[in-house]
C-alpha cells in the first residue's frame, strides 16, 4: 500500500478548514435541492404560487361582474367590502383581518401583494397574497407558513450539528496524533529503549518530533548499555582486585599472629598487634567491597521458596551469633503464608544483615523479634530488636552505602553497607525497605512482591 504523503501543521488545518467549508456547502445545497424536489412533488408550492391562484380568480371576478362567494383560497386570501365598505366576507379574521384592510386603503394604487375587484353594485374585493414558499398541505400550512425559513432552519440546524460532530472527529484525530508524542515520551521515561517509536503521523512538525524522540532512544540505550558494561566491568575489576589483596593480607595476619605468639618486649608487641588489627580492618573492608559488588552482579534465578522453611534455616545462621550476648531470637509468623518468586541468596543476605545489626546494637540479655505476614500483593519481614534506635539523621540516611555518621548505632564492625545492600534487595524484588523507631528500640522492614507467587 502506498504510503501518504505527510504535510505540514499550516497545510494540515488549511485543508481542515477547507472540509468544513465544503461540508457547510453541500448541506446547503442539499436543502436547496430538496426544497426543489418537494416543489416538483407539489409538496411546496413556489414564491409566485399565491399571486398566480390569485390572479386566476381575480380573473373569473372581473368578468363575472359580482362577487361570487364559493371562493376556496389555499395561497391567497381576500376580503369582500359592501358598498358603504364594510366587511362582508373574508377568508382572514381578527387582527390579521384588521391589519391586511389598513394596509390596503388605496383603491386606485396598484400594489405589489394586492389587488381590489370593483363590481357594478359598487362593492369590492380586496386580494392579497405573499411571495413565499408555502406548503400546499393546509396543515402544514398554517403550523409552518414560511417553507423556505423552515428549510433554512433546517440546513442551519443541520450545518451546526455537522460542524460538532466535525470538531469531535478532528479533535479525536488530531489527539490520536498528539497521543504518539504522548506514547513516545511515557516510553522513554519508562525505559523500554527496545520498542522503536512510531515516526509517521501524515503531519511533517509530528514526525520531526518523533523522529528526534526516536532518535534519543535509540542513543540513550546506546549509552546505558555501554554505562552497564563498563559499570559491570569495574565491578568486576573490584572483585578480583578484592580477591587479590585477601592473599597478601592473609599472609601479614598470619605472620603477625605468629609474631604476637612469641615473646615480645611491650613496644614490639604493640607495634604487632596494631598491625594485626590493622590487616584485620582491612580484610573486613576488602569483604564488604566484594558483598557491595556481588549483589549489583548477582545472576541468580528467582524461585519459589516456602518462607517459614527459609526462617529455619536463617536461625540455624543467626542463633551461633545471638548465643554470644545471650540474646533470644523470637520469630512470629502464620503458618498459612504462602509460597513466594524470590531470589533466595539474596534475600537471605538480607535478612541476615538486618540481624545481624539488630543483634550488634541490642543490649546483651536481650531479645529480637523476627516477623513475616502478607497479603496479596507484597510480604513484609519485619526485624524489632532492643537497641538505641535511629537517630532522625540516621532515618534518612542510614540506607545511604558506607554511611556510618549516626553514632547511637556504631560498631567496631560496622562499614555502613548492610543496610544498603538490603535495600537493593527489596528493589529487585519489586519492593523497599523502610526504618523506623518503636518504643522497643528500632524497627527494620523489608517488602517484597507477592504478585509472583505460587497458590
């Protein structure tokens, strides 16, 4: 099929407005045609109908002599006047009747719509009629008189309506265009960078647009997937580089313990041992920027897990460390929560963090309460544990990677990521994770998707 031509914004509505026009004239000219065709019916009789009826039996008076009062006017009227000029016979009564003789009160002018009979006993009759298209139906005559004004309403009615149902179909085609513009933007914003945009709409200023907008995706996924590569290659550089200082690291640990086990004067064992520390701080820092990057390179497939089974085995983790401050972990749950689409690693990762702070901020004898309940749409684990709480500065940016500022909840192991790290998991499950203070100490939240699990 051949593809049309697109123009211009200008030529576009010059041609609108030139459909209208010739809308508008054809209406017209179709009521002027039927207005014809009731006329070859006999349906409306012409203009002139009136003075020919009339000027028919002006005739038939003027030879007669006397007036003669079997007259049956359809489309003209008369008024019959004695001698002494009154009023005998009429086909008009009332005020129509009063206004038609003190119209007519010249006998000897002739008039355009009118015309006296004199007969020989000195009375007269007064003919008149009007040139307009009347109908012939005496009905119709006397509820519509004017047929021409009637057709004219009509066509008047007809070119508004036409003129509405116009506006409503260019308005819909003109917003069905306007709409791509609309699609295109919302696809970008978006992200599916994959879709190409449509970029012919028949309007020149349309296709530019969405040209320019195409033109942007097809760039902007250019961009992002070399931004993803390199991102995913300098993760990796930092992972292998994370792998490679564990063994020099490992070695200076090892000889330094070694060292601190031998018999040494006070100043070299101090000296060894903050150089054990040291290698030992860096090795925690060396873990965390390997957890860091694993997480965002993660390729685990989601499955579906039972979420009171995965708890069993996160407490076989966690009940090693608790036992240490003597703390209780408590866990409540339904066993009626159903199954749920998860990528299990990563979500244990997380639980296993929030835990693990809640346990290093909670007061030795303590306890920590483990929850999980649902609904359709999302799961949510909540972790309330019984340390300080967050400050209002660490509420907004506790989540934040590395962010250690908040001195309520320090550690000698904290590096500021477990939080972080838990919050990339609930968003690549669709979900968030939320902090928050209670009267037990601090509250941690994680919310997943429900959509994708399995009844």
């Amino acid at each position: 099929m051949e593809k049309r031509k697109a123009i211009g914004l200008k030529g576009y509505f010059t041609r609108t407005l030139l459909l209208f026009f010739v809308g508008i004239v054809v209406i017209f000219a179709l009521a002027f045609i039927i207005l014809f065709l009731c006329m070859e019916a006999g349906v409306i009789a012409p203009a002139n109908a009136g003075e020919r009826e009339a000027r028919v039996e002006i005739d038939r008076q003027s030879e007669s002599g006397m007036f003669t009062n079997d007259l049956e006017p359809t489309l003209y009227d008369y008024i019959y006047f004695d001698k002494e000029g009154n009023v005998r016979a009429s086909s008009l009564e009332g005020s129509t009747l009063s206004q038609e003789v003190s119209r007519y009160t010249a006998e000897n002018v002739t008039y355009g719509t009118g015309v006296y009979v004199f007969y020989e006993d000195g009375s007269r009759c007064l003919f008149t009629w009007r040139y307009v298209a009347s109908f012939t139906n005496p009905t119709l005559q006397n509820v519509l008189p004017n047929a021409e004004l009637i057709m004219l309403f009509l066509a008047v009615m007809a070119s508004v309506l036409f003129f509405l149902l116009f506006v409503r179909s260019m308005g819909r085609k003109l917003g069905n265009k306007l709409a791509l513009v609309e699609n295109a933007s919302k696809q970008i914003a978006q992200q599916d960078l994959d879709t190409p945009i449509t970029t012919s709409v028949g309007i020149n200023e349309f296709n530019h647009a969405l040209q320019s907008m195409d033109d942007m995706r097809s760039i902007l996924k250019d961009t992002l997937i070399r931004q993803w590569e390199s991102e995913q290659q300098r993760k990796q550089e930092i992972v292998a580089l994370a792998h490679d200082i564990k063994t020099p690291l490992t070695v200076i640990n090892g000889n330094a313990e070694l060292l601190l086990e031998d018999t040494l004067e006070e100043k070299q064992a101090a000296l060894v041992n903050s150089i054990f520390s040291a290698g030992m701080r860096v090795q925690q820092y060396v873990g965390a920027l390997q957890q860091v990057s694993i997480i965002d390179m993660d390729n685990e497939v989601m499955e579906t897990i039972d979420i009171v089974p995965m708890l069993g085995e996160l407490n076989a983790i966690l009940s090693p460390l608790a036992k240490d401050k003597s703390i209780s972990l408590e866990y409540v749950y339904s066993e009626n929560l159903r199954p749920i689409m998860v990528y299990p690693s990563m979500l244990a990762r997380a639980l296993i963090n929030i835990v693990e702070n809640a346990i290093r901020f909670t007061k030795t004898g303590g306890y920590i309460t483990i929850s999980a309940c649902q609904n359709e749409q999302e799961t949510l684990f909540s972790v309330q544990d019984q340390g300080p709480g967050f400050s209002k500065t660490a509420i907004h940016h506790a989540k934040e990677m590395f962010w250690q500022q908040d001195t309520s909840r320090t550690g000698s192991r904290n590096y500021g990521i477990g939080l972080s790290i838990a919050e990339k998991v609930a968003q690549k499950h669709s979900g968030q994770l939320f902090l928050e203070n209670t009267p037990q100490g601090a509250c941690v939240k994680i919310v997943v998707s429900s959509k994708q699990c399995r009844q």
